[in-house]
C-alpha cells in the first residue's frame, strides 16, 4: 500500500491534511468498514479518493447525481488520476474508453449513480473487474425519512455483500436515527468503525434577521456580493421563480430550479452553475445534493429551513474552499405556522411528528438566539466553543430586555379567548383596538382588552414571533392556525419563571448586512481578479468549470504570497505536480508580468520540493563538465537523473553509484553527497 503524504502533495497539491482527514483516510486505506460524518466542504471526496490511489484495484464510489460525479471525475483527471463515470449522460465513445480502461487495469475510480446497481449488467460487469472497496458518497440517501431518499442506495448492502470488499460511508447529516439506518442497510447491521469529525466551519458567516419585505432584503444581500456566485432557496417554487426574476430584473446573473422543472432543464441549470462564475440560482431544496461547487461565497435562505440538520447542510455549501463565505437566513411568523402545519399534516406516525416538532424547535432557538450563533449550532451537534467573532450577534451583541410581562399578557389574551384566535386579532386586542371582530365577539370587555399600549404593533408582533420560536406557542391546525399555548410557557404564566427578549427585532429593519467580506486586501484585489479572468479563459477553452483549473482559495493564496518561481508556485495549497506542469507558468506571468518556462525534470523537482537541491546539483554539475581541471573530456547527467538524485538523495558513495554508474559518479559523486548533506 502506497502511503498518503507524498500522493497528497503531488496529486492534489496539499502539504497537510484537514482536520480529521488523515485518521479517516488510513482507515479506509487499510480496508475497514467506515462510516464518516463530516462538515459539509470538510474535505469527505479527499478520504476515499485518496486511498483509491494507496490500494491496488479499482474503487468503485457510488454517487446520487451525475452533474456531481462528472465534476469529480473532471477534477481528478486534472491532477492526473485515471478516473471514470458510468452514467446515463455519457456518449457512446466515453462508455467506450472506461470499459477499455477498465480491461486494461488502468482505472483508479468509477463512479455509478445508484440507479445502475439495478441492472444485471452493471452487476455482472462488477463481478469481472478488480473492485477492492466501494465508497458511497452522500450516504444519507439511504434514510426514507429524509427528503434526498434513494430507493437504489438500499442495493448497496447487496452489492457490498456480493463483492465482499470493505465499504466507507460519508456523510455531512449528523442525526442519530439516519447513522443508525446507514449502519443497518449498508453495512448488515454490523458496526463500522465510525468517526464524528467537528461541525464547525469558522470560514462561514453565519446571521439570521426577520422578515420585512423579504424580497427588498434579499436584493440588499446579493447587490453587496455582485458577481459572486450564490444560492438562495426558497420554500415555495413559486418563490424561486419570482426572486429569480427580481435578482435578473437587478443586474444580477441568476436564474430558477425547483423540481417541477424538466430533467434537462434542471441539467443546464447544474451545468451553468458549475460553469459560470458569478451565477446565483434561486432554488428549493432540490437543488442542493451533490452541488460540489467550492467556490460559493454565500447562502441565503429567504424562508425558514425545517431543521438544523436541512439549514447545515445547506449552508455547508458555501465556502467549501475554505475561503470566507456568508449566509443570512430571514424568518418569520408565517414560516413558523407554516413549518408546524407541514408536520400535523404529514402521514408519519406520532412519534416521528413530535421529533420533526423538537427538531424545529431548535432551528427557531437558533433563529431567536440571544448570543453567539455558532456556539448554539454547534451544541446542537453536542460541541462546545467560545464565541466565534464570526457570526451577526458577535458582530453585534442583541439588546434585550425583561420580556416576562408582556409575555404574560399574550398569554392571558390567548386564554380569555381560548385559544381560537389567531396573532393579528390578539394584539389588537391587547392594544384596546376598535374594530367589528372586537365588538361583535364582545373582546373588548376582556381583562386583557387594552393592557398592551406599551408597544406598538409591530413590537408585539415581536413578542409573538419570539414566542413562537421559543415554542411557548404553536399555531393549532385543527382551528385553522389559531395560537395555543404550550406546557412550556405555564411556569412564565404563574409568576414562577422569568424569560428575556431581543429588543432589537421590535424596529423596522435596515436591509440584511449589506457589507460584504472581502476575500483579500484592497492591495490584493486587482491580482485576484487578473487571476480569475486568466481562470476563466482557461476554464471557457476547455469547457470545464473554473475550480477545476483552480478553486478560488488557491487563487487567494497565489494573491497574497505572490509566488516568483515555479518553487514558491509549488508551495501554493492546490497546485499538485500536474497542475503545476499544466498552469504553473501561465499562472506565474499573470503575477510576476513574465513567463518562466522549465525542463519538465526541474517542473517536477518543484512539485516535490527538492526544486533547490535539483538547481545546486546543476550548478556543481556545470562546473565539473569538464572535470576538475577543466581539461577533461565533457559528461554530464540528464535532467531527469539530476531530478531522480534530487529526490531519492542517496547518503554514501555506494548508493549513489548505483543510480548514477561508474564514470559519473566517479566525476560527479562525491559533490553530489555534499549538496545532499548540506541541504539535509
């Protein structure tokens, strides 16, 4: 088995491994059983394609949608892996050169959507060719609970079996009952080993703010982040159709997708996606799995996600590069009624509908927090950290007050009109409005009639939404939504707890944090965008998309460390040896104003970061052409056994004649061994 530094460096161009990575990736290299939970963007691809190149045979991943697989398999040709996709988009030609370079023993990865496990065919095919491990990606497809559900991801338990070779699972879906289903369908009920890696992902920006004409506030976020690329969804498709439209109609790039589109309308939205810098689509939750784009820089949500699970895997999407990203996610009262209405009325048993309600209950106690964002999301996921100076209330701190009595009041209002009503007609009564509802249902002779003037409506509007997402109240689908209290909010009621409000949602919002965070300093700017176009027009030649050349945070290295030679390009996170071959000097004249061109031996010696010692091996090499004396006859190394005793560096005067043979090493030896030892 090869080990993972060196492929790790001269493939994918990495001089250390992520967090977490390198335990996973032995794992799997070794041939356990794995089940991997992972942030989303925290680098899952790396821990099997990666192994794939440590283990002899051909790993076979299994992967929900083909936009997703054929950008995999573009990346990994790009960096020099014989890499392949079986799907129903190829041309007859592709299908063609995979089966040959599966005859041929030539090929590392294929990747199958889960639907061809359904065919004989495939399974044959499977039986005949050398598989020594499968991986499935997006694993979670297996839980029939979730909304991503793939009948064919249970196939994988068979499939496992009838190869009989080990299995890694990932996921970034942290709940409990969907680890379970995994573990029972993919691996026969037989534990894994697992790992549960950090949720955080401090490059993303987290905020939340209430609705107040959502569609200006959206405006407001995309228009500071023009011409970078982001996703904002929407729960209604419908909706993804309209703001799609208004962000066009705003000078934006942006188009719709939602699941009532036709399958090749929602193919060429992928592939722009993909393939377009700057492009936003307006989206349902259709649009989602298997986006392996690294370079979105924001996420908005214009309606409230279900849950937490939906809302980090979702926001995960942005800044897989690990390149600053933001998101902001606007909520409000009729996404709350709307959430809960959607649970009371589905066919689950009651049981699944009370976790789908504890399950919302913290999406809204994120929504209505009152401190640090980050550190209420991830103690959902049972992880603790300080404040994170990355999120809108660490930005700025929320002004709250002694919200027990006019909570109590609402409360009684509820009560005294039991619970029939819903929050409009409540805080017109609380405010002692005058209105023919009032009259003619006699409320206005309530204890609770007029006691609220201390607000006005939209801070008892406020009051309410902050209780809906304290869950103290629930809207009542058996009497047409109307507000009921919950046992949560009884002790509040008799006097015997207190609770504390946010002061600052009672105001009119100012469009949702316009400012936008830059990617580099005002100094680094304009090479970042000479670096981006240059990616572009390389991108457009050869019709792939931009991040495949390079993802925005290797551009962003190259930005800022301004590398000079093709040395310092190969330090550069991202630039594997065949990336450097490919595009180091024509990355390198975009900095530096000129080309730099190099044997393909010393491209090498960079990539592998003994480019120093092949430079000083040339340099004594010139000087001994001839000899000591300068009288001899000329001899001389190629570049590549230069390159080779750069890289091997053979310690005594033995192993060195062995590479180089008697009559150079004879002349070149003995100051070979001193540039080695002196280089270390």
């Amino acid at each position: 088995m090869t080990a993972p530094s060196p492929l790790l460096r001269d493939v994918f161009g990495f001089d250390a491994f992520r967090p977490g990575q390198e335990e996973i990736v032995n794992a799997v290299a070794s041939g356990e059983n794995v089940l991997a939970i992972m942030p989303t963007g925290g680098g899952k691809s790396l821990c099997f394609q990666l192994p794939a190149l440590m283990r002899q045979g051909v790993t076979v991943v299994v992967s929900p949608l083909i936009a997703l697989m054929r950008d995999q398999v573009r990346g990994l040709k790009e960096a020099g892996v014989a890499a392949g996709a079986l799907t129903s988009g190829n041309t007859d030609e592709e299908t063609a050169e995979i089966h040959d370079q599966l005859a041929r023993g030539e090929l590392k990865l294929l990747y199958l959507a889960p639907e061809r496990l359904a065919s004989s065919a495939a399974m044959d095919m499977l039986r005949r060719i050398d598989v020594s491990m499968i991986a499935v990606d997006e694993a979670h497809c297996v839980s029939q609970w979730g909304h991503d559900f793939r009948p064919d991801y249970l196939r994988i338990g068979d499939l496992r079996a009838m190869l009989d070779v080990p299995l890694a699972a990932f996921t970034a879906t942290a709940d409990a009952e969907t680890q379970e289903e995994i573990v029972r369908k993919l691996f026969a009920g037989q534990p894994p080993r697992s790992f549960l890696r950090g949720f955080d992902r401090p490059n993303i920006h987290l905020a939340f703010t209430a609705k107040d004409n959502p569609r200006r506030q959206i405006l407001a976020f995309a228009g500071a982040r023009k011409g970078r690329s982001g996703i904002v969804y929407c729960s209604t498709r419908a909706k993804t159709e309209s703001l799609a439209q208004a962000l066009t109609q705003d000078g934006h790039n942006a188009c719709a997708y939602h699941g009532g589109m036709e399958a090749d309308a929602r193919r060429h939205v992928e592939t722009r996606f993909a393939r377009e810098d700057g492009l936003i689509v307006a989206a349902t939750v259709a649009f989602g799995m298997g986006v392996d784009k690294p370079d979105i820089r924001w996420v908005a949500h214009a309606d409230l996600p279900k849950s937490i699970e939906s809302y980090y895997q979702e926001i995960g999407r942005a800044g897989r590069d690990g390149a600053p990203a933001e998101t902001l996610t606007l909520y409000g009262p009729d996404d709350i009624r709307l959430r809960r209405t959607q649970i009371d009325e589905s066919p689950a048993p009651p049981e699944r509908r009370e976790a789908d309600h504890g399950r919302l209950n913290a999406m809204l106690g994120l929504a209505e927090a009152l401190g640090c964002r980050r550190q209420e999301l991830l103690a959902y996921f049972d992880e603790t950290s300080e404040p994170c100076g990355y999120c809108d209330h660490c930005d700025s701190p929320p002004e709250l007050y002694d919200g027990t009595t006019p909570v109590r009041k609402a409360l009684s209002a509820i009560l005294r009109t039991e619970e029939w009503f819903g929050a409009g007609h409540l805080i017109d009564i609380l405010l002692g409005a005058d209105t023919e509802k009032i009259r003619a249902r006699g409320h206005d002779r309530l204890p609770t009639y007029g006691v609220g003037t201390e607000l006005d409506k939209r801070g008892w509007q406020a009051v309410f939404r902050q209780m809906m997402g304290r869950d103290l109240i629930r809207p009542d689908p058996a009497r047409h939504g109307a507000l009921k209290m919950t046992e949560a909010a009884r002790p509040i009621l008799r006097g015997e707890e207190s609770i504390q409000l946010r002061k600052d949602v009672m105001k009119a919002s100012s469009s949702a944090r316009p400012e936008a965070k830059a990617l580099v300093s005002e100094e680094d700017a304009p090479l970042l965008a000479s670096l981006k176009a240059k990616r572009r027009g390389l991108a457009e030649a050869q019709g792939v998309p931009a991040y495949v050349i390079f993802p925005d945070r290797t551009l962003i290295d190259m930005a800022e460390a301004r590398p000079s030679n093709l040395d310092q390009m190969a330090r550069i996170s991202g630039v594997g040896a065949k990336k450097l071959d490919r595009y180091g000097a024509i990355f390198l004249e975009v900095i530096n104003g000129r080309s730099e061109s190099a044997h393909p031996a010393r491209m090498k010696a960079a990539a592998n970061g003994t480019g120093g010692v092949y430079d000083q091996l040339c340099a004594v090499q010139a000087e001994l052409a001839r000899g000591e004396g300068g009288i001899d006859k000329p001899l001389s190394c190629s570049a590549t056994l230069l390159a080779k005793v750069a890289e091997v560096r053979p310690r005594d005067e033995v192993a060195m004649e062995r590479l180089l043979g008697e009559r150079r090493a004879e002349r070149f030896g003995a100051a070979f061994l001193d540039v080695l030892r002196a280089a270390g």
